[in-house]
C-alpha cells in the first residue's frame, strides 16, 4: 500500500477562514468588491507598516497602500503598466526565479534582460546588475524597472539594490511573492521597492486559493491600480473605456480566506522556521549539504520554502537528482531551485549578464517539504528517507 502523499507546500487553514466566507454568502456580496476585499487589504497594509522605519531606500513615511488582485503575476503587470514600461522597452529582471517573475514583461512586448545571483542569498546580484545597467545605456536602452525578487522567503541585498536603482534612477518592483512576513533590519519584504508583489497562491505562507496583491506608495496608484484591474471602466453612468483594462481583481470570497489567514501568519512564519531548524539539525552531520540560511542578523527569511545545495563530491557521491528521487521513492515531494530564466526555452535569446551561479544553484539545490502543516510523523518519514539516501 501507497504511503500518504508528504507535499512541498500545501494549504494550511486556521478555521475562521469559513466564518469570513459565510458572511459574505449571508450578505450576499458574491463579487470582485465588497467587505472582505477592504478589511483584507486593511490587514496586509497593517501587517506590512505598523512599528516599520524605511531602511535603504524604503518609502517616506514607511507607508503604503494595498490593492488586493486576483494573482501575484497581475499585480507585476500592473506595477510594470503603472511604471509606463512599453513595447520594445527594457526591464532588468533576477534570472532565478518563477516565470511569473519575467512573463508580464512579455505581456508588455518589453524585452527582458536577466541577472545572476549572488551566493549569500541566492538574489539579484549588484555587481552583475550595474554592469547590465551600464552596458545597456552604452546601447541606448537605459532600462525602465528593475524586477528584485525574495527567493524562497530570503531578503535580497536591500540597501546595495536600492542604491543602484537611486544611482541610474531606475524604478524597482519588489517581487515578495514568496516572502510574505520576511523581512530586512526590520522592515518588511514588500515595502522597499517603488511597487511590492505578493502571492497568496496555494503554496504560498498564507493562501486565498488564487489571489495577490500590488502594494503601492500612494493611493493615488492605489486607485489607478484598481481602476486598472477592473477592466479600466470610466466614470460614466454608461460602459466607457478610455484605456485597456482587465480582470484582475480579487474576489470578496477568496478575500474572506484570506482574513482569516492573516490571522495565523506569524504562526505559519514560525512554523516554517521551525522546519527549516529541523533540516539544519538533521544535515548537520552530512557532509557537503548546506541548508540555506539567513547570511547574517539582518536578514530575517520565512523560509517559505526550506533549501539545501549539495556537492557530491564531498557527499560521496550522492547527487541532487539521488536525494530526489529517494524522496520520491517514499512518495515524498521534492523540487530542484526554479531553472534560471535564461536557460528557459521561451527567453534563451534574451540578454544575460552573470558568471553561473544561477546555473550552479539550479544544478545542485533541491527544495524539501516545507509546509506549516507537517506533523512530526510526516517529519519522521522525511527523516528517515534522507538518512537511508546518504547512509546515515
């Protein structure tokens, strides 16, 4: 018999989710609008900038607005739309990431034009990010945004970011999909950059089912974000559209999930660094394993996603795709680090600027179950599978 299946990242419900959802069938607010959809973005805009000072280049005032949307990927459209990037224009954009990261560039006929990583944090990286910089404007294309993403829940390096963006004056969209509830000296993912992304994706640290966010630092964007997402209707007694819109925003519904998960964030973030702990002690031993880990005390991760990278010649020889396929062997969920963008078929024309670690990271990392969720049986099981792999 089959043992249960052990996910990367499953939901994690905290059980006032339903009474949020019952409300809104009760009052009969069944719509991209309504009640949920105010106190959601009330809640995110509360968590994010209460008791926050701006570090590196972070908002004055330390404040923001929220617009909840129906993806993180719509919110990264809008922010480029909202950043007037256009046809032909280019968007300086972290290689390793999801797709979601550099596919609305796309949307936009913007060109991409991808970075490496850095080894601290496995994050854009600044030196090969000002050479991109300035090899582009020797071209004539000063870029209109730059893409910095959180991976797996691990701050980039804010303030050398932050500087080169005030340095070529170019705008940054913070994509925090992943790092809800991280944060750097302090302040919160999602509130450095010009415009902050996140996720409530199924996997995500707290989910709406499907859904996301655009924070924004005034609600004058605010607003043009949501007139935007609400297929750019015109104030008019009739249907008038001056500009292009679209369907982006979140449903009343899928926000009442999502103030009951913003009741039980920090809980999550917890637990998830708790499972991260959990590896650390149980690689300890193991040589050539590194469990990836904040580079020092001003980094603090969710750890979304917990991450190791092996090097089988100190492993004796036990490979990235090994481990995996012993976890999968017990019917247990393991990934490799996303593919770097600029090896993915769609972009492989794309201009890169980098040195391989991207490359590196994706050869040799693999991202083990990380949920809230996990019980110490299932903890066990994922022991006990990665101890008989490396003979331990």
């Amino acid at each position: 018999m089959q043992k249960s299946k052990i996910w990367l990242s499953s939901p994690h419900m905290g059980g006032t989710e339903i009474n949020y959802i019952h409300e809104a069938f009760e009052k009969n607010w069944i719509a991209p609008l309504g009640p949920n959809v105010n106190a959601f973005e009330e809640d995110i805009q509360k968590y994010l900038f209460s008791n926050s000072s701006p570090v590196g280049g972070g908002w004055e005032g330390a404040s923001g607005e929220v617009a909840a949307l129906s993806s993180g990927t719509a919110a990264l459209h809008l922010a480029l739309i909202l950043l007037d990037v256009k046809p032909g224009d280019e968007v300086l954009c972290q290689s390793m990431t999801f797709a979601a990261s550099a596919n609305p560039i796309a949307y936009l006929g913007a060109i991409p034009v991808f970075i490496d990583s850095e080894k601290d944090t496995f994050n854009l990286c600044p030196n090969h990010l000002e050479e991109a910089i300035k090899d582009r404007i020797s071209k004539g294309k000063t870029p209109k945004a730059i893409i910095a993403v959180h991976l797996y829940g691990m701050p980039y390096k804010v303030e050398e970011i932050q500087e080169l963006a005030r340095k070529y004056n170019i705008p940054v969209i913070e994509d925090s999909a992943e790092a809800l509830g991280s944060s750097y000296k302090g302040q919160k993912c999602g509130t450095f950059g010009d415009f902050g992304v996140l996720s409530f994706n199924g996997n995500k640290i707290i989910t709406t089912s499907g859904g996301g966010a655009l924070v924004s630092p005034t609600e004058e964007k605010k607003q043009k974000a949501v007139f935007l997402a609400t297929q750019a209707r015109d104030n008019a007694p009739h249907y008038q559209h001056s500009e292009i819109g679209y369907n982006y925003r979140l449903s009343n519904i899928s926000a009442g999930i999502g103030r009951g998960q913003m009741e039980i964030l920090d809980k999550h973030v917890a637990l998830r660094r708790k499972m991260h702990e959990f590896y650390k002690n149980l690689f300890e031993s193991v040589n050539g394993v590194d469990v990836f880990s904040e580079p020092s005390e001003d980094y603090f991760s969710n750890h979304w996603l917990s991450v190791i990278s092996m090097d089988s010649s100190k492993t004796n020889g036990v490979s990235r795709e090994d481990l995996r396929l012993c976890l999968e062997k017990e019917n247990i969920e393991s990934r490799p680090l996303w593919k770097p963008m600029h090896l993915q078929p769609v972009f492989e024309k794309m201009p890169f600027y980098g040195s391989g670690v991207a490359e590196e990271l994706f050869e040799n990392g693999l991202c083990l179950p990380s949920g809230s969720n996990l019980s110490d049986e299932e903890r066990e099981r994922i022991a006990i599978a990665i101890r008989e792999c490396f003979k331990i």
